[in-house]
C-alpha cells in the first residue's frame, strides 16, 4: 500500500524527494531491488539531490530496524546506476564505518583512494580497517604515510604513539605522544607521557 500510494504521489509531485525515500524503502522491503534502483535514477532525473535522498533513505531504515536495507540498496544502486558508482563508494564507506568492519572499510577506502592516493581522510579510514581487522604491520605503514603528507595530524599521531606504547618500544611512542600532545593536550597523553618518563628512568 505504501508503495502504491507513493507511486500515485511522485507521479504528481516527480521532485519530491520524502516520498521518494519511502517508495525506495518500501520497494526495497518487497524485495523489490530493481525497482529501488530505478526509483534512484528517476529521482536523480528529477533534479533531487543525492546526499538528501541517501541521508532519508539511510535514516528511515535505521530508524524502522532494518540497515542491511540501506546497504543492499547502495550495492544494487551501484550495479544500476554505474555513473553513481564513486558517490555510491562514499556512501558504502561512511556505512561500513559505522558498522565497524573492517574488512570492508580496508576495500572501499581503497576505492576512494584510487582517485585520490593522498588524501588523509580515506588514508586515516585505511588505518582503522587494517587496525580493526588486526593488521597492525599495514595500518602502521599507512598512519607513518599520513605523517608524511600531514606532520601534525594528531589522529595519526596518537595512534602511532599508542601501537609502540603497546608493543614496549618507550622512546618511538614518547616521542608521537608528545607530538600529539603539543596539538591537542588532554590528560590521557600527560599520564602516558609520564609514566614512559619514569620508566626510561629505571
């Protein structure tokens, strides 16, 4: 009924950008992915803006319980509509970060960085899906690039001084947190900082 009714509606209004939101998640709830994607390419022929769409879409299937609805859409939308592929990409990356998956975030910041080898933003994201997939050896190469193309990114600072905090090697994660803390104090890097003082000590 919702999809109907939505049908019925876009066929007055074509740039109604809410309604379009509800007939994707309805179709796509049907099992209906085809039409999903299609009601995509027609919203987009109808001049509604991308981000918005995506944003309502994403947020109505979180919102009803229902995220993998959200991603199957994006991947069906991708096969479709294959000139939204790289703002499909950005869509998938920001969702599997949210989702904490590493493997994918490794996959689809790699995407990103195809068309962008040195932007820190997708390298930063590359580190967190190797460090979450426990890859440390390639999230370390690829937080010493960020440091390399950004000397005070403090992101990759921090977690440059916590890897070698961790693995006992005092003087390389003093010498980061120090970095870090000379952008951004917080009392975290103050006790580590001290405590890798005392112990150099000893």
């Amino acid at each position: 009924s919702a999809q109907a009714l939505s049908g019925l509606i876009l066929d007055k209004h074509p740039d109604a950008d809410s309604v379009y939101v509800r007939a994707i998640i309805s179709a796509s709830m049907l099992g209906d992915t085809i039409g999903a994607s299609h009601l995509l390419e027609q919203a987009m022929n109808a001049g509604v803006g991308f981000s918005s769409l995506m944003s309502g879409v994403k947020s109505e299937s979180f919102e009803i319980g229902e995220a993998e609805v959200y991603e199957a859409f994006l991947l069906r939308s991708q096969r479709d509509c294959p000139w939204l592929e790289r703002a499909i990409d950005a869509e998938l990356l920001d969702y599997y970060c949210f989702r904490d998956d590493g493997v994918k975030m490794v996959a689809y910041a790699r995407k990103m960085l195809a068309g962008l080898p040195d932007s820190t933003i997708y390298l930063s994201v590359l580190a967190r899906g190797y460090a979450r997939s426990g890859d440390f050896d390639n999230a370390l190469g690829v937080w010493r690039r960020i440091i390399e193309l950004d000397a005070d990114n403090y992101d990759a600072l921090l977690s440059l001084g916590n890897y070698f905090d961790i693995r006992g090697r005092q003087e390389e994660a003093a010498d980061y947190l120090a970095r870090a803390q000379r952008i951004t104090r917080t009392p975290y890097v103050a006790a580590r900082l001290e405590a890798l003082c005392r112990d150099g000590k000893k």
